[in-house]
C-alpha cells in the first residue's frame, strides 16, 4: 500500500510531461513502457487515472507505435475484464479511427506486393 500512493503520485507528473511533448518519440515510448508496469503495480487504481495518457497517446500516435497503444489498452481488458469498460469504451473508437486514419492507402496498388500483417491489419480495419 504505501508503495503503491508513492507510484500513483507519480501518474501527474508524467502526464504533464506527455502533454508538453506528445510526439517526442521517446516519452511516448518510456510513457507507454511506464503504463504497462503502473497497470501491473497500482491495479484498479489505474483505472482513474489512464484515460488522460491513452487520449494523448491515441492522437498523436502513427504506424510505428499504434499498436503499442492498442496493447495498453488490450492489457487493461485482460486484466480488469468489466472494470476496464469505461476506459475501453471512451478510447477504442478512437483507437479505431486512428488506425484508419494511419492505414497506408492501398487502392490502385497490388495487395500481393503488401507484407502480410500490413494487409491483415487494413481489411480487419476496413
């Protein structure tokens, strides 16, 4: 318990930071890698605080690190299960937007010259 207050005061300052800097590549990678271990150390006390982070992470997220924001939310599911509804209900539809608004445009172009993952992904989205 007294571990756990100390990381949740942690929570605020590191979204002020992601706010300041949302597309720094390498606060959005440690801010993600922070969430991953803050979801497993403070448990539902997460759950108050990580709609901010996905918000800022699912805007300005690209290709390279879309489905690291997906697998955030995704952990939040599998861990929180009903709890976590909230959360995924405010976030997957943009989520979802996002990952079309990212998607390469493939109209015109031969889908067999396309790497598999990239042509999954774009008809599982479409």
């Amino acid at each position: 318990p007294g571990v756990q207050a100390i990381l949740a005061e942690t929570t605020h300052p590191c979204l002020n930071i992601l706010r300041a800097i949302p597309t720094h590549a390498e606060v959005r990678n440690k801010t993600m890698i922070y969430l991953q271990r803050m979801i497993l150390c403070l448990g539902e006390n997460i759950l108050l605080t990580i709609s901010p982070f996905l918000e800022i992470l699912i805007r300005h997220c690209g290709q390279d690190d879309l489905l690291d924001v997906a697998q955030i939310l995704h952990q939040l599911c599998c861990k929180f299960k009903a709890d976590a509804i909230p959360v995924a209900d405010a976030n997957i539809l943009p989520l979802l937007q996002k990952a079309a608004d990212v998607m390469p445009n493939i109209s015109g172009q031969d889908q067999g010259d396309l790497p598999p993952h990239i042509l999954t992904e774009f008809l599982h989205v479409k």
